[in-house]
C-alpha cells in the first residue's frame, strides 16, 4: 500500500485550515484598553473596558481616597465593571468595609447585593450590625448575601435577627438564616433551628 500520497493529502488539509485560521479575523486578540492617566475620572467614560481597568487601576494603586469609588463601582451599569469592584474591594480586606456598608445602605440593588457578598468575604466583625440591618432590605437578592456572610462571621449578636428571619416570605432567605444559625452553632442557634425543622 502507497502512504506517501495518503500522507502528503492529510499534509495538505492541515495546512490549509491552519492558514485560514490566521487569516480569520474572528481569531484577534483586541487591544487592551488604555486606561487614561487619572483612573478615577476613567470610571465614567463610555466604554465598559475601559472602566473595569480603571477599576483594576485603582486597587492596584493602594490609595485609600479610591474606597469610595471603587465602592460606587458597584453601581455600574455592566455587570463586568460590577464585578471586578467586588473582587478588589475583597483583595483590599477590612479597610474595605466602610464604603462597603456605605453601598449596602445606598447602593442600587446590585450593588447592595455584591457589597452583602464582599462583606462575608472579609467577614470583618465591624460589618454585623449593617448586615443585620440588610436582612430586612426590600430585596430577597439583598437578604439572603446578608444572612450567609452573618453565618460565615459567627455573629452570635445576630441569632436573634436570623431567627426572625426564619420566618421571611421568601424560602431562600430562610434557608441562609437557617444555615447561618447552624453555623454560629449556639445553644440558642440551635434550638431555633429545631423549633424551625418542626414547623
């Protein structure tokens, strides 16, 4: 049997698809945006890009006037720019936590949502009293971050908050305060928990 003509037309395939695969435009990589000199400014330009960089910019820079805008970043109308306010806002840790409750009080409901959620992460002590008072926001999407990030923290102050939570009309939010209750693990946590389980 004959390979080397087998051979030469598989050859020829692939270089064919390999060509046109660097011809194809859809294969670009695009420029990274660029960011203007002034980041904070850069959070209100027109391109969503450009803006998440500038957010990024600004975690970077270890300035600790940029917590307020990185927290209103929150607010943003793209859900990437969003994003990556909370992922800096958490690598910042504690110091974080004032422009984030600030948000959680003030925010749009997703940036409340997202500073609930950052909040757990750090899970700094001084944030349970502005997630205990979450619990009751109007927005169940605000309610149940709230009572997860009380759980991760073990905010035994919160039981008696979590316990009336057990009882909200949305059932997601009484399954996170039920397993908030679990986790903080009390003698009192637990017994609401049982009083829960029977209902």
């Amino acid at each position: 049997m004959k390979l080397m003509p087998i051979i030469m037309v598989i050859l020829a395939v692939v270089s064919y698809f390999a060509t046109k695969r660097k011809s194809s435009p859809h294969k670009s990589t695009p420029a990274a945006p660029e960011v203007p000199v002034n980041p904070v400014n850069a959070l209100k330009h027109h391109d969503w890009h450009v803006r998440e960089a500038a957010v990024r910019a600004l975690g970077q820079s270890g300035d600790p006037n940029a917590l307020t805008d990185l927290a209103a970043a929150l607010n943003d109308d793209d859900d990437d720019v969003r994003e990556a306010a909370r992922q800096t806002l958490e690598s910042l840790g504690a110091v974080a936590v004032p422009a984030l409750l600030d948000m959680l009080n003030r925010g749009r409901l997703e940036a409340r949502e997202l500073a609930a959620k950052a909040l757990g992460v750090i899970a700094d002590q001084s944030a349970v009293p502005g997630l205990v008072e979450a619990l009751t926001d109007k927005s169940m999407w605000v309610r149940v971050p709230a009572a997860e990030a009380l759980g991760i923290m073990g905010a035994e102050q919160a039981i008696p908050n979590l316990i009336t939570a057990l009882r909200d009309d949305e059932t997601e939010v009484q399954r996170s305060a039920a397993e908030a209750l679990r986790r903080i693990g009390t003698p009192e946590a637990q017994k609401a928990l049982r009083s829960y389980t029977h209902t």
